[in-house]
C-alpha cells in the first residue's frame, strides 16, 4: 500500500476558519481606517465601501487560489460534494500503489494548489481530475468540455510539474520533469488521450498510467528524502 500524506482534519479546519476570521478582520480594519479621519463620512460612505468590496474582492480570489477547495465548500456546497467524491475515488486507488510510492494530497506548493502528488520509481506525477460530465475536445488549441475550459486545470498542472522539477534541481541536484494526468472522472475512454504533454485518462486508467510509465533514474532513497521534505514544509 502507498504511503499517504495528508492534512490533519483540524487542521483543515482551522485552516478554513482562519481564512473567513482574515477577510471580515480585513473588511472591519478597512471600513475603521477608511471612516475614522473623516467628519462627512456619510457622505462618503458609499465609495468608502465601494473601495472595501474592491479589496476584500482581491483578497478573496487570492486565498481561493491558494485554498479552492474550502471556499467551494463555503459557497458551492453541492460541487464541492461532487469533487470530495472524486478525491476520496482517486485516493482509493492510489492507496492501492506498492509501499515504494508516496501519495501526497491537497496541500500547497507556494501560491499554487496542488491536488495529488505522486512519487515512486516510476516517476514523479501531478494528477488532477475534471468531473465535467460532457465529452472533452480540443478546440482552438484549448481542451474543452461543452462551452467550459480547462485551461486553467492544465496550466496549473504545468505550473506544479515546474515548480517541483525546480526543486529537484536546487535540493538534489536532479533533472527530473514531473508528468502531468488529468482523470476524466466521467469518462472511462476520453477521445483525448494527450493535450499538450498531459495524459488524460479514465480512473480505471489511472494506475495502468502510472506503472507502466518507463521506470526514471530516482534512487528510492531520493524520493523519500523528498517526500519527507515536501511534509515537513508544507503539511505541518
């Protein structure tokens, strides 16, 4: 069984609670240095609002990128449901890996969202999933499903694979470019198998995608050493 490295549940919630506690701080200091100075300050009332909303809108967008999870749980209860699901689907067959494999899920890689990290001998992969349940196309050199894009799933999963292959270099002076998948989570065979480098497979799929990648020269005691680091910076 893979090894997996997951948040704490307090710690997720004290993580989600201490974003909402952040933004109304933030909207109440606002409002009090913006009102105190001022005599009139109905009168300006409105465009001091105005210019809170602005801010706290700034705000809002940055903590869902680096949290976009909790803040669909906050106020897209029902997608957020559908997407633990798939999460909890993918996990159970990750966990199935051999015990040379190191799962890591949910977590932050500086300012980008990471959805699962796999390591073992056969590489290092940045998974993510699509539960969009219509067929996925390439249209004008973006991968749609219907009028929705998924451009901005498979530049993130890009963004993860650099940001690790730049840690690699500077940690163990290794030149290992991790492999992007996204898992079409209501499709078993998408007609799109490979957008851009990224390999687009079915769940049942998934660990067939994983094993039989040819294996990368990754000592085992590297990817624990990383695993281990990966922990210690960004789960604790």
């Amino acid at each position: 069984m893979a090894h997996l490295i997951v948040h704490r549940k307090e710690s997720i919630k004290n993580s989600s609670t201490g974003q909402l506690f952040f933004v109304l701080v933030v909207a109440a200091a606002l409002i009090g240095f913006m009102l105190y100075p001022m005599d009139d300050w109905k009168e300006n009332i409105l465009s001091t609002l105005a210019t809170t909303c602005i801010i706290l809108v700034v705000v809002g967008v940055a903590l869902n990128r680096l949290n976009p999870m909790q803040w669909k749980r906050l106020f897209h209860r029902k997608k957020y449901e559908e997407l633990i699901k798939a999460d909890r689907r993918i996990l159970s067959l990750l966990k199935t890996l051999t015990d040379q494999h190191y799962v890591l899920y949910d977590f932050n890689l500086e300012l980008v969202h990471v959805g699962f990290l796999v390591l073992g001998p056969q590489g290092i992969f940045v998974v993510d999933k699509t539960i969009i349940r219509s067929s996925i196309r390439v249209e004008k050199g973006m991968l749609m499903a219907e009028k929705d894009s998924l451009q901005k799933q498979t530049g993130n999963l890009w963004r993860v694979c650099h940001l690790i292959n730049i840690l690699l270099k500077k940690g163990y002076n290794a030149e290992i470019m991790p492999k992007p998948i996204l898992v079409t989570m209501n499709e078993t065979h998408p007609d799109v198998q490979l957008f851009d480098g990224i390999s687009l497979v079915g769940l049942e799929s998934l660990r067939d995608e994983i094993e039989s990648t040819d294996p990368a020269v990754i000592p085992l005691e590297q990817i624990q050493g990383f695993a281990a680091y990966l922990e210690e910076r960004y789960f604790k």
